[in-house]
C-alpha cells in the first residue's frame, strides 16, 4: 500500500521525535502498549494513526500533540 505524502511527513516527524529522545522503535511501541509493526507503520507513513493515539504518542514523548505534525506549508506542498 502507498504512502500518503502527509502520513509520510507526520511518521518522519514522530521518528525524529522518538530517536530525540534516545528511544527505539520496538521499546517505544511496547511503552505505549501498540505492537511495533503498527508503530513502524505510522512512522513509515502506512497507517493513518487514530487522533487518541495520537495524544498517546505526544504524552509519552512528553511533547504537545501539535509538536507532532509539521507545518502547514510543507504538509500543504506534500
């Protein structure tokens, strides 16, 4: 399945995020209590991520929600 090009630009976005902060994919997908082949799939832009999973994310990461997406213009050029 293709990837969105918004999906894309938000997975590369929380990528960034989690290696920020030292943490790996597999550790973090179980601290969140997802499977990791889920998580790799919002990161690669695959899945279109539920809002509540979403602030899951952004809570564990301890970062706003809107810290998660990237601006308007690169995701309006996507």
């Amino acid at each position: 399945m293709p990837s969105h090009p918004q999906l894309l630009l938000v997975g590369q976005r929380l990528r960034e995020l989690r290696e920020g902060h030292g943490l790996s994919q597999e550790n973090f997908a179980l601290e969140l209590g997802l499977a990791r082949s889920y998580y790799g799939g919002v990161e690669r832009g695959l899945r279109n991520v539920s809002v509540l999973n979403l602030i899951r994310i952004a809570d564990a990461l301890n970062v706003e929600v809107g810290e998660i997406f990237p601006n308007v213009k690169e995701l309006r050029a996507a």
